[in-house]
C-alpha cells in the first residue's frame, strides 16, 4: 500500500508545482498566492510520500487530497484534475490495503502467494 499512496503522491505533487505557473499566468493568481498555496502543497505530498510508514499520514494524504480539489477555488480546472488525483489515491489506498491484507493472510496461512 505505502509504495502505490507514496507513488501516487509524488505524481500529485509535479502536478502542484506545474499548477503555480498556471495559476500566475493563466489565472491571474497573484504570484504570492499561488507559489506558497501550488508548492506549498507539492513539498506536503513529498514530505507525507516519505512519512507513510505512519498510520497517521495516511489521514494526511486524504487532507492533502481535498486541498488539491479546493485549489479549484484559484484554478476551475483544479477541481477535475484534483478529484481525478482523489479517485487514484482512493483507489490507491484500499487496492494496497487490500493487497497488505492478502498477503498478511498467505503468511499465516504458510502459503507462499504471488510475488
């Protein structure tokens, strides 16, 4: 689970920093708006990818999920590509909890599962 969340938000956080130029030129996003907001949010998507072997930054990530949606708020289009970045972390997190519990089962059960 932790390397698909961890890969997940490591793409999430380029998209973030690519956003900032948007947002400046595109948007007309006052530049100390959106750099502090765009990569602010790209280095937490860093710092919670390589924090995920605690329980807690999992919750995180979600936060960070509904940040991204709501730079929407900025930027419309944020809105879609940030609730399709919700949908893979989503799918992301209960895949891998699905898999972490399959072979957590094929352990106790002494069966060697796939690779």
């Amino acid at each position: 689970m932790r390397g698909m969340c961890a890969t997940m938000l490591t793409f999430e956080a380029i998209l973030l920093g690519l956003s900032v130029p948007v947002m400046i030129t595109v948007e007309d996003v006052p530049a100390g708006l959106a750099a502090p907001l765009g990569l602010g949010l790209a280095v937490l998507c860093l710092l919670t990818a390589g924090m995920l072997r605690k329980p807690w930054a999992y919750n995180l990530g979600h936060a960070l999920q509904v940040g991204s949606i709501a730079l929407g708020l900025l930027v419309p289009i944020m809105f879609f590509i940030g609730a399709m970045f919700a949908a893979l972390w989503l799918a992301a997190f209960l895949l891998g909890r699905r898999i972490d519990a399959d072979r957590a089962r094929w352990a106790a059960e002494g069966e060697p599962g796939p690779s």
